[in-house]
C-alpha cells in the first residue's frame, strides 16, 4: 500500500486486475523527454519562488537528467503497479535522491501534469508533421520541371473531361497539403498554452509563477482557468483531425496513382523498391504503399471517431477517461508520419510513361469544352454551343474519329459562318494552350503557379 504515491488513505492493497486495467505506463512512456522537461521547469520555478532551495533543485534536476538518460538507454524498469510514466519517474527521483525528490510534486497534479506533457508532446508532433508535409510538397514541386508541358487527361465523375498540365496535377496536392500545414500552424497556437499551475482542477493556494514556467517551457501564453485545462483535450482532437485530413488527401493521390499505375491505364511506373510482389503469381508488381496509405487513412479516421466520442459528456474537470485520448493520438501520428514520410520518395522516383499519356490522348473529346468556349466567343451562346459542340461530338464518335479530323463542311453545316480557324483550337495541346483564367491549367498560370510555389517553399 505505501509503494502508491497516493495510498496513505487506503487500508487495502490494489487488486491486481485493477492495476492491470488502469496502467498507462505501457503507452504513456513515449512521454517520458517532455514530462522530464516539464518537472525540471516546474522545479526551476519552485526554487525561484522560494518552495525549493536551489540546492533542493539542482538535486531534482540532476536527478531527472539521470533517469531520462536511463530511459533513454533502455536500462529504466517500467512496472504497471507503478501506473503511469509520472509516478514511475517520481519515484525513480525519489529512490536515487531521498527526500527532496518528494518535493517535486508541489503544487502540481498529474491532471495538470498529463495536460502539459502532451501540449508538449503534440507541439513537437506537429513540427514533424510539417516538415514532413513540405517534404511531400518538394516532391510535388520537383517534379513540375520535369514533366513541364505534359499533358495529362483531366476527370470528372472518372471520365475523360478536359486536358491538364501534369504539373498542374502535382500544384493540386501542393494546395491541398499547404491548407494542411495551415490546419496544423493555427492548431498549434492553441497547443501552446501552459497547463501546469491548474494542479488537481482549481489552482494552488501555494506561490507559484506560471509565466515563469510558460517561459522556459516556450509556451506563448498562460491558460486563464484551471478547470478548463485540466478537463479538456480538443487541442489533441484538432491535431488528429488535421491528420485525418492529411491522410484524406494521401489517400486520393494515392488512390489515383494506384489507377493510373494499372495496364488499362498504364500512365506511370512505380518504383520497384515501393512495391511489392505475390506469393502466387509470379508476373504482379503490387503498389501495396500506395493501398496501405489508402488503407489507414481509416484507422485515422478511426482514431479521431474514438476521441470524438471519448470527450462526449464528460463531467467537469478531471476524468480518469482521458488517459484513453493517447493511443488514438500516438497512432494517427505515427500512421500519417510513416505514410508522409513514404509519400516523398514515392512521388520522387515515379516515372510517367510519357509515349502511352499521350497515344491516347486524343480519346474522349477532351478538347470539346474549349471548342464550345471558342464559339462562344464568336457570338454564339453557351446553350446554342453546347448543343451544336455535342452534335458534332456525336457525328465524330460515329465515325471513330476525333474532332480535328471532321472536314469543314460538317462545321458549316453546324454552324455556317465556321472557318478555317475552327481547327486552330481543337486538339488537347491547343485546347490547353487556350486556357487564360486565373488558377487554370494554362501553361503561362501554371509556370507562374510553379514560380511561386518555388519561392514560398524556397526551393
Ligand atoms: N495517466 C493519467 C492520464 O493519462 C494521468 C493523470 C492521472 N490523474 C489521476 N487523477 N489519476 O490521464
């Protein structure tokens, strides 16, 4: 009963069921550098208000240093009677310094405790997300060089609709992943507020200087009301939402390029080193990266449908069931990271398969909206083209023959002031190059597009 920091008011011993139930050390560990980090400012802070010696601190902050070098090795004993990472790294204090090692706890609670260790510990977390992002988006940006000028068939409902630049594709998921990065950078001001101070759920009768703390931990601000802090965790559902969201967008590029990678398609080759093989037939080249990046963005979801319904009616402040917010938190990032950190090379070292791109190319009439858009422009209106475009469109299927190769006079007949000219814009490289809106697939906005993404990567 002694061997429980909290067990003066107990007579009985813990049953061992209930120990096994309630342990988090066997997850919580992974919190083990921040929760050092945040003793050894709480202690710094003790001692500049008086609540320790400076003698007192250098021994708790020698000792602490000691024993995350010990975890750090492997060589820390973790025992689940020992519950969770905080009380087994108290202890540990106290075994190798004595007495002192029981002042730690001063004016603190786990409740404020576990609040701060995973402030600190999604602060860090997002950092790598975004450096991981960016390191997704200079894949994209270094592939627009390369496939400059390609052109690539554009979908809608995955049927043929218009041409589009391949780097226009590439721009696409740099946008998508910029809003991500966006997502994560206003989520982590939020993130960066100091817990600590709140103790149990209403503050501390004793002297403590929070502002003090929120410096050396580089928190920006101070959290205003105690309840609040310890009690909530939507900082943690907002950084999982962004990496549902992440994984979201993995997951179309993912499922697109595992398309395009197929005979019928036939549009890119995958790395080899990305792919993997079948146990029965022999000839399969499988892009399982790309199904498994598919493939988790479900548990991410998953794991942001479980902390959505663990906060759900939770009673103010402190409930026992927020210790089940850090698995969820620790898997969807460490699924996102591990795909993101695959996505990089993956984009890097595809090869698109230029020759059978552009062998089809003239299939599906992608050049029939830009066609209409060109009679548009000589006075006919949109419903009027739209008509007659479709008309013509249905007389070229009929012939198996594209546009360009229907002879002027089934122009006229459509339409009887057509000339020559007509042919100067059909074709898919015509119909691209006669794109001219801001944010379109237009060679000269997608150059511009590239530049600034260039730029504002610094690339
Ligand atoms: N392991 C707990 C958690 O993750 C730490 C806080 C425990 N607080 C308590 N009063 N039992 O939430």
């Amino acid at each position: 009963m002694a061997e429980k920091t909290w067990g003066g008011v107990f007579n009985e011993a813990t049953d061992r069921r209930v120990e096994q139930f309630t342990e988090s050390v066997s997850f919580d560990r992974r919190l083990f550098a921040h929760d050092i980090a945040a003793s050894i400012a709480h202690a710094q802070m003790l001692s500049q208000v008086g609540l320790l010696t400076p003698e007192e601190c250098r021994q708790i902050e020698q000792g602490l240093e000691a024993i995350r070098l010990e975890i750090e090795q492997g060589k820390f004993e973790f025992r689940i009677e020992w519950e969770d990472i905080h009380t087994h790294i108290e202890r540990a204090l106290i075994e190798r310094i004595g007495d002192v090692g029981r002042k730690l706890h001063t004016a603190r609670s786990r409740n404020d405790q576990i609040a701060t260790d995973l402030r600190l510990w999604v602060r860090d977390a997002i950092n790598r997300i975004d450096v991981r992002l960016l390191d997704v988006q200079k894949a994209f940006i270094g592939r627009c060089d390369r496939d400059a000028g390609v052109i690539l068939p554009g979908y809608t409902h995955f049927q043929r609709a218009q041409p589009v630049l391949a780097p226009h594709y590439w721009l696409c998921y740099c946008e998508k992943l910029q809003r991500d990065r966006e997502r994560l950078a206003d989520c982590r001001k939020r993130v960066n507020v100091l817990s600590l101070g709140a103790a149990a759920l209403a503050g501390t009768s004793l002297p403590i200087d929070r502002e003090e703390v929120a410096r050396r931990l580089g928190f920006e601000s101070v959290a205003a009301n105690s309840l609040d802090v310890s009690s909530d965790r939507d900082f943690v559902l907002e950084f999982v939402f962004t990496l549902a969201m992440i994984a979201e967008h993995l997951s179309t590029w993912a499922e697109e390029w595992i398309l395009w990678s197929t005979v019928e398609f036939d549009f890119l080759k995958l790395p080899q080193a990305f792919c993997t093989g079948s146990s029965i037939m022999p000839q399969k080249v499988n892009p399982d990266v790309l199904e498994l990046t598919r493939g988790k963005t479900a548990r991410v979801v998953g794991n942001l449908q479980t902390l959505l319904v663990l906060i759900k009616g939770l009673p103010l402040a402190y409930n026992r069931d927020l210790q089940e917010d850090k698995e969820p938190l620790f898997d969807a990032f460490d699924t996102v990271d591990s795909a993101l950190s695959l996505a990089a090379p993956l984009i890097a070292q595809t090869e698109l398969n230029l020759p059978a791109i552009a062998e089809r190319l003239d299939r599906g009439y992608l050049d029939a909206t830009t066609f209409m858009e060109y009679l548009i422009g000589r006075g006919i209106p949109q419903r009027t083209a739209h008509g007659l475009v479709g008309r013509l469109v249905r007389t070229a299927m009929d012939r198996g023959v594209r546009l360009a190769d229907l002879p002027l006079t089934e122009f006229q007949a459509a339409a009887p002031d057509l000339d020559e000219s007509v042919y100067g814009v059909l074709g898919v490289e015509q119909a691209v190059a006669a794109m001219q809106s801001y944010g379109s697939t237009a060679p000269a906005e997608v150059r511009k597009q590239v530049e600034r993404w260039k730029k504002r990567l610094e690339i």
